[in-house]
C-alpha cells in the first residue's frame, strides 16, 4: 500500500480543518515546501495535495505553491481542490503534477469528468466525500442525494482508475480510519480506493494495507505526531 502524506494549502500554508469545517482551521506551516521536504527526507515517494480555497471557489488559488512544491518534493504529486475546467487540469498538468483529482465537478459534470477521462485517463482521479452514506460537495458543504454505491458503480463503468474516499466524518477526528466500508469498497469495486480521513495510528495503516488497499492519506495524525511516517511507510509495505 502507498502512503501519501497530505498538505492541505490555505493562503500559501500548510492548515488543517476539522471535520471539513473552515472555521475550525489550524495552521500547521508556513512553509509548505518544506514540509514536502521532511516528507521526502522520511521516504515518503507519493504527496497528496489540496487547495482548500479552490474547494471552495471552484477555481485554483494556490498554483504557484503547487508548482514550487512539485519541483522541490520529486517524487508522485497528486492535487484536488476547485478544479472544474480542462483549462485547470491542463495547466496542473503541464506544472508537472502526476494526477489531478476531481471532486465537485466528478459528481456534478459528468461529460467533464468524461472529457478529462478521455484526454488523460490515469492521469485523472477523482475523490468522493461520504458523509452518512451519501456523497457531500463542495468542499463537503453540501449533501447529495447520490449514495455511495451508485457513485462508486458509475465510477467504474466510466472507468475511473483511482478515488480518494473520505469518510467526512472521521476526518481530522483522530478517531480512527473507518475500516469497515473500506473493506466493503475493497471487496466491491475493482478501482484503486486511497483511504483519507481518520487515518490516526500505525494500526489503521496496518489494517488499511491487509486489505489490499491502493493508498492510504495521512493528514492531521503527522502534523500532531500521532503517526511517524518512517515507521508508517514500513508497516504499509
């Protein structure tokens, strides 16, 4: 199983929410390319990125951070976060970003999703937001109708490679990754499942990576020092 350790961008910084809510927001960095840095140094070859201000305006906001970050970090870069056009995509792309997740746009745009799909196939991934079994958008602010298992069945049949899936519930909670339905995920559908959200010790990674999951987002639980990521990094392999 891969580990990504996550950087989540807010005004050029490194910052976490709680439970998805922008009110209840720390700042863990001001130097976010040294964070992909210390990354790096401890062994970590993939990073999962955000832009928290393009969740919410649907447009990028941290691109000259994305950029610096992906020339300093080396290794596989992922990033999500407002993007909703091919002229986004196209550009996160050219900056050298190995694949660009979409979120919003996968649930309310499908003929982009496909459009993506089409010019770019693996390049392109898309993360999906439980809340109670349901998908939430923008930036988790909002609950659909669309159940979990509809999304994840209409994913496979457009032929989605990879989703990042975040139980809203567990995220930045420290309580623990939400096993179960990623066990059910696992077992259901044949697309690389990146768990995120709630990820809060060695023994979520361990269970995570015995049931055969692509990928496992570590966030808050690095940032608090709950989780070395050496060590995390050992037991995922």
């Amino acid at each position: 199983m891969n580990i990504f350790p996550a950087i989540d961008l807010y005004g050029g910084k490194a910052v976490r929410l709680y439970k998805g809510d922008y009110s209840q927001m720390t700042v863990y960095s001001n130097d976010p390319v040294q964070v992909a840095l210390d990354f790096r140094a401890a062994g970590a070859a993939f990073l999962h990125l955000v832009d928290l201000e393009g969740a919410k305006s649907g447009k990028p906001e941290n691109g000259e951070t994305v950029s610096r970050i992906v020339a300093a970090f080396g290794g596989f870069v992922e990033v999500g976060g407002g993007i909703r056009s091919m002229e986004t995509v196209d550009a996160y792309l050219a900056l050298g970003v190995d694949r660009v997740i979409l979120g919003t746009a996968a649930v309310k745009d499908p003929e982009f999703l496909r459009q993506a799909l089409a010019k770019y196939g693996e390049k392109i991934a898309v993360g999906v937001d439980l809340k109670d079994g349901f998908v939430a958008i923008h930036g988790w602010t909002e609950k659909t109708e669309l159940s979990a298992e509809a999304f994840f069945q209409n994913m496979e049949r457009l032929g989605v490679k990879t989703v990042i899936c975040t139980d809203i519930s567990r995220d930045g909670a420290m309580q623990g990754t939400n096993r179960a339905l990623y066990r059910d995920l696992a077992q259901r559908y044949g697309i690389d499942i990146i768990a995120s959200g709630g990820v809060s010790s060695l023994e979520d990674v361990a269970a995570l990576a015995a049931m055969g999951l692509y990928g496992a987002i570590i966030g808050k639980a690095y940032y608090v020092g709950a989780i070395d990521l050496k060590k995390a990094l050992e037991v995922a392999k």
